[in-house]
C-alpha cells in the first residue's frame, strides 16, 4: 500500500501516544480512561478492563502502521515487540513489559 501520503510523524506520534496509555494502565496511574469511565474505578475489574482498552489501542495503531508500512518496532524492545506480534495480552504481557536486559526493573 505505501505511505506516499500519510504523515508518518502523526502515526508514529499516535503509537507513541497508545505506548504510553498502555504502561500508565500496566502501572495502575490515571489515563483518560478514568475520565471518560469514573464510576467504573468502584468495580474490582476496572484495573484489568482498562489494560484491555489500552491494549486493543496499541494493537490497533501498530495494524495502521504495518497496513501503511511504517516502521513501528523500533519505539519497542524486542521482547515487547514479541507480545505485541503474539497480540494475546497475556499475564507475561503484564508482569514483563518494562522488563529489559539489564534488570527487571520497569522503564521510567
């Protein structure tokens, strides 16, 4: 298909933007999801439902950018990219994420 005409700096801006939704709700930290879906912070699935919301956005931005031919694995590590080929977000996806070759310690 090309990206002829697509401006690749929004795609990768909007992978960018879905990157960092998905780790905030890895960590538990507040994403527009509590704003559009407040009450739903009483309910013991919350926390599990908004990593799924996360997730099927990353997904989706990463199919866009594969569809267009735009290079999205490098704004991931490679055991990250790995999940996100599998597309199963999995308790793996959950506990390794931040998990990088140096430590287990999770990114910023």
């Amino acid at each position: 298909m090309g990206n002829e005409n697509i401006p690749v700096e929004f795609f990768l801006s909007k992978l960018a933007e879905s990157k960092v939704h998905f780790e905030r709700a890895l960590d538990c930290k507040h994403t527009e999801f509590d704003d559009l879906y407040p009450y739903m912070i009483e309910h013991p699935q919350f926390f599990w439902y908004k990593r799924y919301v996360a997730w099927s956005e990353l997904l989706t931005i990463v199919k866009l950018c594969n569809e267009l031919e735009i290079d999205w694995e490098s704004q991931f590590t490679a055991q990250q990219v790995e999940y996100i080929h599998q597309r199963v977000m999995s308790s793996k996806v959950l506990d390794y994420w931040f998990e990088t070759n140096d430590s287990k310690e999770h990114v910023g």
